[in-house]
C-alpha cells in the first residue's frame, strides 16, 4: 500500500500579499491531493482559537478533520490538524500536549486504510529550539506507550535548519527522516523547516517541495509532500 503525505503551515491562510484567503489555501490542497495533511497555524492564536478554515469549506473537500479540538471553534490543537480522505475510517483523534516555553501541541490520530490501522501526529515544534529535543522526546514517548505498535508517520513544521543536526538527532535508527527540501519562505525558499518522519514500516518512495505559483503566495511555507510505501508484515 502507498499512500502521499503532506504537511503545510499555513501561517493562518495568510498570504505573502498580506490577505487572508482560506480559499487559496484549500486550493493549494486540491493541488497536492494527499491521502493525509497535516496543517500547522490553523487556529487563531488567541481568543477561543477559532479556526482560519470554515468546517463548512473542508466539507466541500475530498478530506475530513481528524477530531482533537478542545475548543468549539477550532478544529485542531495549538494550531495543528489533520485531514484525511473522506473513504478512510478514523478510528481515534486526540490532542498531545508538548514540553514548551510557548503555546505548543500536537495533533494525534489513527485511521484504517485497507485494512491497516496507522498512526499519524501533526506538529509544530518550538521557535526558540530551546525545548525542540523534549518535544520531540514528548512525542517519541506517547508512541512507545501507545498499545499497539502502530506504522507511524510524523509530519509537521519543526523548526530546524539542519537535515540530521540538533533536534533531529533524537530520532533512533527506527526512524526515517524525509526533508523533502527547502520550504521557507516560499518566495525564495532558503530553510528545510518542514519535514515527515516516518517508522521503520515505512519506505519512501518519493519527496518534493510542492512549488507553484498559487503555493507561493498562499502562505509564508510551501507544502512538503512525501510518498510512502508500507512494508508487508
């Protein structure tokens, strides 16, 4: 089974021209046409940390959110959600709290797909780099003690420059750490900010930078995408 992964901050639905257009954003996603999406800066960061997507708009879509929200309004945690194809079961969403100086969290899921249950977690690691290693530890821990040893994938913004260096380094040999290129800015992207991390029953198949002219102008990141092969047990 192969299955496409994406993952796109989306600095609000705010565009490199300054307007907020969650439409564009959605069509930067029909662009791509992932299995799974991870997106980080959903949610207003204050306030009841309404969401910058209308439900409404993602019911007219081909994905459907992955429940984690503690808030009415939102339709995420911290700013992170996942969408997956309408056709796939969600069998679990939750909300992970992460280590930080500042508002941060992770989006926890797990769907069925053919008959395989899978783990996805959608994140957006810390600016500063200050708790970057303890959330990812935070994350590497809620896995091991997750029941079942579940195929994983984790996607999302994590704030490091270096391909293998500083907190990437906290990631064992059982993981794979795709980054597909640079992603930010989109406008003349310099820093490989965005990456997928997938487990060991995982190959990667394909990676690229998802480089358009409606990505680059949408958000201040462009998308990363990665597609993925599932070993036979």
């Amino acid at each position: 089974m192969e299955l496409t992964f994406a993952s796109y901050n989306i600095h609000k639905a705010v565009g490199t021209d300054r307007r907020r257009d969650p439409e564009r954003i959605l069509r930067v996603i029909h662009e791509i046409d992932a299995d799974v999406v991870a997106l980080q800066e959903v949610d207003r960061r204050i306030g009841d940390r309404a969401t910058v997507i209308p439900r409404a708009a993602i019911d007219d879509t081909h994905w459907r959110v992955v429940e984690v929200a503690r808030r009415p309004r939102s339709i995420g945690w911290h700013g992170n959600a996942l969408l997956v194809r309408r056709e796939f079961e969600i069998v679990h969403g939750e909300a992970l709290d992460l280590p930080t100086l500042e508002p941060r969290g992770a989006a926890c899921g797990e769907i069925r797909v053919d008959g395989h249950v899978l783990r996805i977690i959608g994140t957006h690691l810390d600016l500063s780099g200050l708790r970057r290693r303890d959330q990812i530890r935070s994350l590497l821990d809620h896995v091991g003690a997750c029941r079942r040893n579940l195929p994983t994938v984790i996607l999302g913004d994590f704030n490091q420059w270096g391909r293998q260096t500083g907190a990437m380094r906290e990631f064992s040999d059982g993981w794979q750490l795709v980054t597909p290129g640079r992603s930010y800015p989109s406008t003349q992207p310099l820093a490989m900010l965005d990456r997928i991390v997938a487990s060991h029953q995982w190959q990667c198949m394909a990676a690229e930078v998802h480089h358009t002219p409606l990505a680059a102008v949408a958000s201040d990141h462009l998308p990363v995408v990665a597609r993925l092969h599932l070993h036979k047990k």
